[in-house]
C-alpha cells in the first residue's frame, strides 16, 4: 500500500514570488568573500563578547581544535600565493590608524629606536642584528589596503618599509620552511605560513602615511600583509624566526583560527 507523503512544514503553501530575487539581485550580487568574512565571529570571539568560556568543556575545547584546523587547512588550499588585494588611493587613508590590542592603550610602554635592534633566528643563515636606522636604510614598498579586524570593522591604510620577502632573501632565510614567527615587544607571539610572507605585498612596515610609525602603532617595526586578518600584523617586531615546528600563538590559544586569511 502506497502511503501519501505528508507535506513538509517548511514548504511555503504558496509559490515563490520571483519578483522577490530580482529586486533583491543588487544586494546578492554585492554579498562577496570579504564581506561574509567581516560578519562572521568566530567562536573564539563570540565567548570573549558573551563572558561565557566554553571551551572549558574538554569535548567542546576537542571540536573546536578541530573545526580550526581544517579551516586552517581549507584556507591554506585557497590560497593563491600572488594573487593581490585591492590597493586604494591617498585620499582614502584614515590618519592616525585605529588602534587595537588585547590590552588599553594606556598600557603600551614605548620602545627605544635608539637601543631597539632586530634578532634573527631559525633557519636563516646570517643571523647578525639590525638596527632601526639599518631597517630605514633598506629599499621601501608602499600599500595602501584594507585592515580588516575580525571584531567586524575596518579601515584603509598606508604603510610602507621593506619587502618581507626581500629582507628574508637579504639575511639567507629558507624560503622552503613552513613558518615565520614575530616574537614583539610586549610579549606577544604571532605567526604567519611561508606563502604569505613571500607574497608580494607582504612587508616589514616603517612608516605609516609617509611617516615613521609612532606608538601605540607598533614603533619602529610591524608586520603588515594584504591577506591576513589584523591580529595576525605583530607590532613592536623584536626577533623573527624561520622554523618548521609550530607553536601555537596568543590568539590561536583563545580559539581563533590560526591562518587567518582574507
């Protein structure tokens, strides 16, 4: 005996009204990569937003580790090492750049440019210190771009100092390993995959709309690249190191996506 299907609950009683996607095509075609990125929170943000910590939950802290890693990876396979983000013009640049951390403001201790030097470490061959007036003499890279922060707000940006790429060819680093790790003034640890550091508008920032980079910006070295979300652009540089092995990052710690791309 043939049974008659029940019909389902969530099937409009009525026909769709196609009048609906053609008013509403302006709207879909406008919804891009970017724009589904910056309205999305992820689970590591949302629990800092709500006060909750449920990655507590040691099964929940498992399927997060999870959920993060093949997004890591999927990200990782999206990637195209030489495809460039849009670039913008002078006049859209927002001065001073916004500031954010996971500490205030008033916090921030400034550096020394006079004492400060860069140390090299890792899988680089020459491993002699530079100064910040070694670091200004080098060839400088302008982009104007898009910060985009994963809280969901965004600004266009001027930053220019040397090519991150040139600098680790300059000091013999090996191109072929996996990470590059910023380890900053302030204690804080951010790494980014060796694709992304050899991308053509990846640099080692000096200056900020044609001035040199004042604190609480990152003074006098920070990261800044075109394909990653905005914690991932370590101010106050320190060292940086080349290595294979991974270590997890401060924000990779508090649940949010390692790679981090845009």
């Amino acid at each position: 005996m043939l049974r008659t299907r029940t019909p389902s609950v969530f099937r409009p009683r009525k026909a769709i009204n196609q009048h609906v996607f053609t008013e509403q095509r302006a709207l879909l075609d406008n919804i891009n990569r970017r724009g589904i990125l910056r309205g999305a929170i992820s689970l590591g943000a949302l629990t800092m937003l709500t006060g909750c910590d449920v990655t507590e939950i040691d099964p929940v802290q498992k399927a997060l580790r999870a959920i993060s890693a093949w997004n890591d990876r999927v990200q990782e396979t999206l990637f195209r090492p030489n495809h460039l983000a849009p670039t913008f013009s002078v006049s859209q640049v927002v001065k001073p750049p916004r500031f954010n951390a996971y500490y205030d403001i008033e916090d921030v201790k400034p550096v020394d440019g006079a004492t400060w030097t860069l140390e090299l470490a890792g899988r680089i061959e020459d491993k002699r210190t530079w100064t910040a007036r070694q670091i200004y003499q080098l060839p400088e890279q302008e982009i104007i771009i898009r910060h985009i922060c994963v809280e969901g707000w965004d600004y266009i940006g001027q930053w220019s100092g040397p090519n991150l790429r040139g600098f680790l060819e300059r000091v013999g680093a090996d191109l072929t390993a996996k990470y590059v790790y910023f380890i900053c003034a302030d204690d804080y640890i951010e790494s980014i995959d060796m694709p992304t550091a050899l991308h053509p508008q990846t640099i080692l920032a000096t200056k900020y709309a044609g001035d040199i980079i004042a604190d609480p910006f990152g003074y006098p070295l920070r990261l800044r690249t075109s394909t990653k979300l905005g914690y991932k652009n370590a101010k106050w540089i320190k060292t940086i190191e080349v290595t294979n092995d991974f270590r997890e990052t401060f924000w990779s710690k508090q649940g949010f996506n390692w790679f981090a791309g845009i």
